[in-house]
C-alpha cells in the first residue's frame, strides 16, 4: 500500500493564518509546488518556522478524502533575515508571488526551484535588490515559456523593434507604435535579457532612471500573460524603488 507520508523540503512562497488558527502554506520544492496546512499552527512550534521566505524541511501527510495536505512536522533549514528589511521585502514578496502564479501545483522542476530560491538569495545579499529582481523577474517568466518577443514587432513581426508597447509590456516597430523609442541601454537589456545568463546581467545594470521603464514593460507583459499581481503596488510604493541598498 502506498505511504500517506512524503518528506517534502521547499520554500514558503505563501503563508496565509485562518481565523481556527491554522496556518496554510505554499512550498515550491524541486518536486513541484506544495500547498499544505499546519493545524493549529499558530500557536504551536510551527508558528516560527513557517514564515514566508523559510527553507524547511516537512513532513506531509495526505488522505484522500483531503483537498490539503497536512503538515505533521517542520524543520528551519535556512532563513534569510534581511528579507523582512523595507527595502528588500517589497522585492522578495514580488518575485514568491510571480513564481507562485507561473508554476503549478505537482510541477516537477528543478530549474524554477533553484532558480527561485538564487533569486531571494539575491534580493537578500545583493546591494541593489531592484536589479535582481528585474532580472530574475524575466528569468522566472523565460523558465515558464512566457518571454516576451524581442527580435521581431509584437503586432507585425517587423525584424528588430525599438518602441515601447505600454499595452503589452513588448517591443512595437516604429510603425505600430507612437511613443519614442527605448533609450539604448534599456533597449538593449530588453532585447537580452531571455539570452544572456544571470551573471551576464548583474554585471551590467541599467542606471536608475533606466529602469522605470523596465518596470512599466515587465508590470504590462504579466499583467496580459498571467495575470493581477498584487505586488506591484508595495514595489511602486517603496520609496527606496530605485535606490541600491548598502550591503
């Protein structure tokens, strides 16, 4: 007969309290996303450990008659404190809640495990948390199948477009579209950013006031690709949005 029980190790990318005090979470794991409850979890030991952003060990029990599996035991495997900083949480909140809608329950990946979890790695070590988030931003959507078009015009497939599309978050030819185009740097990270590696990216940031832009295009492409994402507005409102933080 089948084991009920499944040790599970992810990351709490959603944590949300019931008024009966129990606490449901969801786990990205290198098997795929979780989504499990720890009854009466708020007033046990559990509380501390399944925060949002916790690398934890769980032991998970699922009957069938269960939509949710149950949470017997956790175990802290790593924490990263400075994401509860105001200037990196926003960030951090943004990226677990776009991974959260790209990839699906019982989703085996590997690749959106790490590269979800390098992503608040950097978000919490890096001194400008707003490039990493930009670039893992458009990582996490290239991993999912959901770049945007680069090399040829969104509306008419015109080869090398330049304009910004403030529908669609993509790149217009001159034709389809009646804004100026992309300054050249903004331009050319838009255009490279599915291609180049991370490190490749990092090493080049685009200076502040670049980056507005950057934010209007990736906020309009999930908004029509995937949908309302509430992060957005704490990220809009924080007043260190495009200021790096010191280390």
């Amino acid at each position: 007969m089948k084991s009920r029980s499944t040790n599970r190790s992810g990351i709490v990318m959603r944590r949300r309290v019931t008024p009966a005090g129990d606490i449901i979470v969801t786990l990205l794991t290198p098997q795929g996303k979780i989504k499990a409850i720890a009854r009466g979890g708020v007033r046990g030991s559990q509380a501390s450990r399944l925060n949002l952003f916790h690398h934890v060990g769980v032991q998970l029990y699922q009957t069938p008659q269960a939509d949710l599996a149950t949470v017997q035991q956790s175990v802290l495997e790593g924490a990263l404190p400075r994401l509860s900083e105001p200037e990196r949480h926003p960030y951090a909140h943004l990226l677990s809640e776009l991974a959260d809608a790209l990839f699906q329950e019982g989703e085996f990946s590997e690749q959106a495990f790490d590269l979800y979890a390098g992503a608040l790695r950097g978000v919490s070590h890096h001194a400008d948390p707003e490039w990493v988030t930009l670039v893992m931003g458009y990582k996490l959507l290239a991993l999912a199948g959901f770049a945007p078009r680069s090399r040829q015009c969104a509306r008419c497939a015109a080869p090398d477009p330049a304009h910004p599309d403030p529908l669609g978050g993509q790149l217009l030819c001159g034709a389809c579209s009646s804004q100026p185009p992309h300054p050249a740097e903004r331009l050319a990270f838009l255009r490279d950013v599915p291609r180049r590696s991370v490190r490749a990216l990092m090493d080049s940031p685009l200076p502040p006031e670049q980056r507005p832009g950057v934010w209007r295009a990736l906020e309009r492409f999930v908004t029509v690709q995937i949908g309302n994402v509430q992060s957005w507005r704490a990220v809009a409102d924080s007043p260190e949005a495009v200021q790096p933080v010191s280390s």
